[in-house]
C-alpha cells in the first residue's frame, strides 16, 4: 500500500521482490509494460552513439534506478 505522502527514492530502492519494470513517478510506484523489440532495438542504438561520445573517464548506462 502506498503511503498517503507517497514514497520516497531511498523506501522504493528498499521494497523487496518488485516486478522488474517497476518505476517511482512523484511518489508513486508505476508498472511499465515489457519492451517490444523496437523499443529494445532503439535502446541498444542510442546506447552504442551514447559510448561513442561519453567524455573520457565516464561511462554511459542503461536501465538503472536513476535518482534525479
């Protein structure tokens, strides 16, 4: 059950067994649907380019909790 000021970045990357594609948007927990192969193929694309241009002693990543 969410609670009522919604969750905050460190009590979601502390839930247990969530689905993989789960996401936290203004303290709310949104199950994403799977990727379809074009949104895969997309992904792995703008990855590639993003590596291709990373400034020296950085990394680009892909599907990771990202804490804005």
């Amino acid at each position: 059950m969410t609670p009522p000021e919604g969750f905050t970045a460190e009590e979601f990357l502390a839930l247990p067994n969530l689905p993989r594609h789960t996401e936290l948007i203004d303290g709310g927990l949104v199950f994403v649907a799977p990727q379809r192969n074009f949104h895969m193929a997309m992904i792995d694309f703008l990855a590639a380019e993003l590596r291709q241009h990373v400034p020296s002693g950085m990394r680009a990543g892909r599907e990771m909790a990202v804490r804005i």
